[in-house]
C-alpha cells in the first residue's frame, strides 16, 4: 500500500464514498429514486442532484475563490453528468485541498450579507455535508428495502490497500 497524506486520504475516502453511493444508486428505478422518509433533505434523486451541485460549488469557491455562476432553473442532471462531475471535482478537490493555507479565505453571501470565510472551512463544509446528505440516502434505501454500500474509512482503506 501506498501511503497518502491526511488531506489526500481525506479527500480520496470523499471521492470514493460518493463514486460507490451513486454508482449503486444509477441501478435504482425511477420510482425508488423518488422514495424519501421524513427527515431527509428530499427525495434520493433530488439529494443525488444536491450533493452534485453544492460540491460543483465549493470547488469553485476552492479553486478560484469565486461563486459558481449558474443558470436560474437548470435542468436536472443525468446520472452520467452527476458522476463525471464527482470525478472531477473530487479530484480537484484531491488535487487543490493541500494548496490551501489558514490564510485563504473567500467572500461568501451569508443570508444577504458578504463575509469573508476561510477556505478551510469550506474543506470541513464538502466532507461533512456530503456525508450527512449521503446517509441519508442510505437510510431511504434501507427504509423500502435495497441494501447499502458501506462507506466506511475502513471499507476505503481495505479498498484503498489493494490498489496497485
């Protein structure tokens, strides 16, 4: 095995975890792609499309410290576009995680109101946010039956130590 620093293992597991949660979901049908259960941010679908789109903008918060400019109502994404785009930005973010320093920071619209927030932050913000997002969609698909891939650190590193 080939050891890794803190921030590529961290974002490596980031990367993985979301690659084999969507993968396993593009075998779902349409109908339990629509299933939900109180409490979850929406439908399996509709949370797939915001982990998609919410770490689109954060990388570009990352990468050029700027807002992501996107169109008002764009049309939902494939399950082809929602896994390009988080190979792509799960390995920008791989790639940009270690370039930040404490000292980074980017203005954010926080409820109407500018201010200025450490990129840091906004690294803590990927992890965390997709994981919560992504047990939930665990939890839908537990809830009408389907068994869920285990997303474990544990998991990534048996994964992660039979690489080449």
């Amino acid at each position: 095995m080939k050891p890794t620093d803190t921030l590529t293992t961290l974002f490596g597991h980031h990367l993985w975890a979301n690659l084999v949660l969507f993968e396993r979901c593009a075998d779902l049908t349409p109908e339990q792609l629509d299933a939900t259960i109180p409490g979850a941010f929406g439908t399996i679908a509709v949370t797939m499309e915001h982990i998609v789109r919410s770490e689109q903008s954060y990388f570009s918060r990352i990468s050029t410290g700027k807002p992501l400019i996107r169109p008002e109502n764009p049309p939902p994404l494939t399950m082809t576009e929602m896994l390009e785009s988080l190979r792509r930005t799960g390995t920008g973010l791989i790639e940009w995680a270690p370039k930040v320093q404490a000292e980074d920071m980017v203005e954010v619209d926080w409820d109407g109101t500018p201010r200025d927030v450490p990129k840091t932050f906004i690294l803590t913000q990927v992890i965390n946010h997709a994981t919560e997002h992504r047990e939930q969609i665990k939890a839908i698909m537990t809830e009408i039956g389907i068994e869920t891939p285990d997303l474990q650190g544990w998991e990534y590193f048996d994964y992660f130590d039979k690489l080449p």
